[in-house]
C-alpha cells in the first residue's frame, strides 16, 4: 500500500487559518458538511471571516427535503447547532448557500444515471463502486432498495455547493437575512446576516446535464 504522499496536519483547523491569512489573493472556502472546524475556526482568529467568500450546503428556506412544502431543520445545520449559530453570524466577506430548496431535489436517473453507471472510467467506476457501498451501510438514514446503484444516484446535495462559486446561472439566487433559531432552522430574519441563498431552479435539468457531462467527458 502507498503512504500518503500529502502533508499530514495534526491541527487541521491551525492550518485553515494560517492558508487564511497567508493567501495574497482571494479565498473560496467550500462546506458540504457540519461546522464544528468552521465554528473553532473563528473563534481562534475572528478576523478570518472578512477574507473569504464563504459557500455551502445549508438550511432550508421555504422547502424541505425531497421538495417538501415545509421548512426542516436541515442536517448540517440542526447537529452542530451552537456551531452553526456562529458561523452564519460571521462577518464573512460574503456568504452563500444552497439549502434543501435547490440542493435537496437533485436525483440523477434514468437515461441520465445509465449514461454514468455504464461510462467504466476509473472516476465513475470508483464513484459507483463506493455508492454501492455507502447503500448497504445498516445505519443509513435512508430508505434504500438492493440494486438503487443500478437505478438512480442518492440526493446530490454539495454538487449544488461545488457548483456555485463556478455559476449561478441555473438558479434563483436571493440575497436574504438568515438567522439560525434554536430548532436548527435557517429562518428569514431582516436583522440577521444577509446570505446569498439559491432558493429555486430555473434549469434543473440543465444541472443534471452538466453534472453527467463533468463525470463522463
């Protein structure tokens, strides 16, 4: 087996702040995930946040998961509540985000999913390789079926978060105040931190299409 062959950091959140603050040049920090490191982050050195344009995957605005008609407290926000507070209070020099409103309705099947399952690239081959094991995991959150690997992918949440610093032309996006309430939901608030929030698709098949085409070219 090969050793990494990367720099190996023993404090991951020292070595966020120092690239921060060593970069001359702008810095886009991407979170698909919950905000323990983000929330440890700031509260070291503050002064990070006026340096980077903050972008995520985050909160529900005025719909849930799977499309929903009802606002949820989303998953990375409601588990590190605390966490999640601090970082949408942040002065950040900008902040966006997907919430469940776009990035909870991104499914890639039929002809679109085949395209990708069937392309036998060492990138789509590793990607379904570990589908098919994320799927037969026994505490998955999520109602699975035995061959949904050969059927249609699971919600694609952070490709929306990828996708944003690169374009929001597919979408609606909506400069909003955003308070994070002691339920773990992303609440419209006009005093809180104004977020840039992708709220609605204009071209969600357009996405899916430029989705296949970066796994597939």
């Amino acid at each position: 087996m090969k050793s990494y062959p990367g720099t190996v950091h023993p404090d991951g959140v020292k070595a966020l702040i120092d690239t921060i603050n060593k970069s001359s040049g702008a810095i886009t920090l991407i979170d698909i995930g919950p905000l323990p490191n983000i929330a440890a982050a700031l509260d070291r050195d503050p002064g990070i946040a006026a340096k980077v344009d903050f972008f995520g995957m985050y909160g529900s605005i005025r719909s849930g998961y799977a499309g929903q008609a009802e606002v949820h407290p989303e998953y990375n926000v409601k588990c590190c509540l605390p966490e999640s507070q601090k970082t949408f209070a942040a002065p950040w020099k900008s902040m966006t985000i997907t919430p469940l409103d776009t990035c909870g309705v991104v499914v890639l099947e039929g002809e679109k999913y085949q395209k990708i399952l069937k392309h036998n690239s060492p990138l789509t081959k590793a990607l379904i390789e570990a589908y098919r094991i994320w799927i037969t995991d026994p505490e998955l959150p999520l109602e699975t079926i035995d061959n949904m690997a050969d059927i249609k992918s699971s919600t694609l949440y952070d490709t929306v978060a990828i996708y944003l610093p690169l374009s929001t032309k597919m979408v609606k996006m909506e400069m909003l105040g955003i308070r994070v309430d002691e339920q773990g939901c992303t609440r419209i608030d006009a005093n809180a931190n104004k977020v840039n929030c992708a709220t609605a698709w204009k071209d969600l098949a357009g996405f899916e299409d430029f989705l296949v085409e970066r796994l597939t070219k």
